[in-house]
C-alpha cells in the first residue's frame, strides 16, 4: 500500500508554533511516537500541531484534535485556534468559524486588523475541574510551593481551567526566574494528576499582565493563548485586573476580555502563515 501524502501547513500565533494538518478528507491515524518524529524534524517543528477531522456537529468546520510536542494531547489551544480560524475563513470565505474539541466549542471571528477573535469559553475553577489530586476549597491560591518552607522560590499560585490546566504563580519579575528550570518539576508535582501547564505573572496595571509559560507538554513556548485567558481571569477573581486586559507574552500581546454575561473569555490576536508543505511519507507509512 503506498503511503498517503499529507499537505501541511505550518504556522504560528504570536510566535506559538504551530503545524495544521487537514485529515477531514483522508484517515491516517496520528500516533504519539509519529507526532514526535514529525515534531523533530526542524521543517515540521512545532509547539502544537492541530489536525482538523470531519466535524462531529452541526455548523461546526472541523473536529480538531490538538497535540503537543511530546505526542500528548490537549484539549485548547487559543493561538493554534487563531491559526486555523484563518484557513477556514479564507476556505469559505465567511467572517467566521467554528470548531470543536474535546473541551467544547470554539466560535471565532474576524476582528479585522489582521487579528481573529475566539471564545475560548467559560473557566472552571472546581479543584475536581481543573483537575487538582486532592481538594483545594479556594482555588485563587493554592498551597503549592518550591524550594525550602520558610522562604520558598515560587508558591500560592492560582489554578484554572480553560479547556487546559493551568497555574499561575504571582511574581514581581517573570524574568527572574529560570522557568526552563522550574516548569518541569512543577508541570508533573503530583497536585496536577493530568500534569499543568506553569505560568509566571506580573500585573503591570490594572488592565496589563506580563506572562511567561511553560507548557505542559511542549516546554517553554512564545505565547500560549489558553494560558493568557487562565492569568486573566485568576487576576480578576483576586481583584488585582478588571476583566478587560492586554496580556503581553514573549511573542507579543493577547487582548483577554472576560465577558460579564456569560462568563466566556475572549481572546484576540495574530496569526501568522509561515509555509507549506507535505508530511514525510516514510513517517506515514508506518502510520497507514
Ligand atoms: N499554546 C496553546 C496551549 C497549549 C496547551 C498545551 N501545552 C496543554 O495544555 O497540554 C495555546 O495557545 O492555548
């Protein structure tokens, strides 16, 4: 049997790498070991390859599984959402999108500028939802902490869930921090059975955080959408943001607005088409 050909396209949402593969016409199964062999080689690197699939519901563009660098999955992914936003628009030629994943469903729309909007839906907080091992009753501050009791180097961070875990801890300087360092250990403490991604944030104003993230799966990454909304809402439930901020990241700003009526966070910005081409069929092979 020959291999099948699969056209990709490679991306990127504020510098968050991303790789789209259309499998909505063809059926290749994607194992873990091969998104890592795709994901080594430096024309196909990525941070998230999201691989669209034939929608499972009605007026939505596609079914979109999301995989990380380490062949894991996730749930959400805010900038990856933007990238394919993009496609689908220029596909049909409408102002809008929207698709679905594990988590939900993801409506996006033209913003005009260049950017794209998705409603990245509403944030759990539950300690099960996230999901935490043990019950948390407040989950603005958890008791979690590294380095020595008395004087600890990260702690207290807030959780959430935004389709993703994620935690955020409260520093006064994200670039203090040796992140490459800490992420790992954190990202698989035993608190977080399905593993988290980490964040550091600074609140720089009432309507302005600065963020850096270590993504669960992928490791210390641009920008990372999902995270943007997570820091935005944990800072409005501790008071120290309005509901309306600019979230700027290594790669550049996310507008987050946490919408009052529905609780749903919106999250605006870029995208970027970088170049095409087609997956090594050698790789396929294995997977057919
Ligand atoms: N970069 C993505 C999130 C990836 C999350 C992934 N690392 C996980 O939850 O395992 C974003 O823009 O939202």
């Amino acid at each position: 049997m020959s291999a099948p050909s699969i056209r990709y396209r490679k991306m990127n949402g504020l510098g968050n790498e991303i790789l789209v593969v259309d499998l909505r016409a063809q059926s290749v199964s994607l194992t873990p070991a091969l998104v890592r062999e795709i994901a080594a080689r430096p024309d196909t690197h990525f941070d998230q390859m999201m691989v669209l699939l034939r929608p499972r519901s009605h007026g939505t563009d596609a079914y979109v599984r999301i995989f990380n660098t380490d062949g894991s999955l996730s749930a959400a992914c805010g900038n990856g959402t933007r990238c394919i936003a993009a496609l689908a628009m220029e596909e049909t030629g409408r102002s809008e999108a929207t698709f679905e994943t594990d988590a939900g469903l993801l409506p996006s729309w033209d913003a005009g500028d260049g950017l794209i909007t998705v409603d990245m839906g509403a944030p759990k907080f539950g300690w099960s939802e996230i999901p935490l091992a043990r019950e948390f009753a407040d989950t603005r501050a958890i008791d979690l902490r590294v380095g020595p009791a008395e004087a600890p180097i990260l702690s207290q961070p807030s959780v959430a869930n935004m389709g993703n875990p994620h935690a955020i801890f409260w520093v006064d300087d994200v670039g203090a921090y040796d992140l490459a360092r800490l992420g790992p250990q954190l990202e698989t403490d035993p608190v977080f059975p399905e593993r988290a991604n980490i964040s550091l944030a600074q609140v720089t104003a009432p309507d302005g955080i600065t963020l850096r993230v270590w993504e669960r799966g992928a490791g210390l990454t641009r920008a990372c959408g999902s995270a943007a909304c997570a820091a935005a809402v944990a800072a409005a439930r501790l008071g120290l943001t309005g509901r309306s901020v600019t979230v700027t990241l290594p790669g550049g700003p996310l507008l987050i607005e946490w919408r009052e009526r529905d609780d749903h966070v919106l999250m605006t910005g870029p995208w970027e088409f970088e170049h095409e081409g087609m997956l090594p069929a050698g790789s396929l092979e294995t997977a057919a």
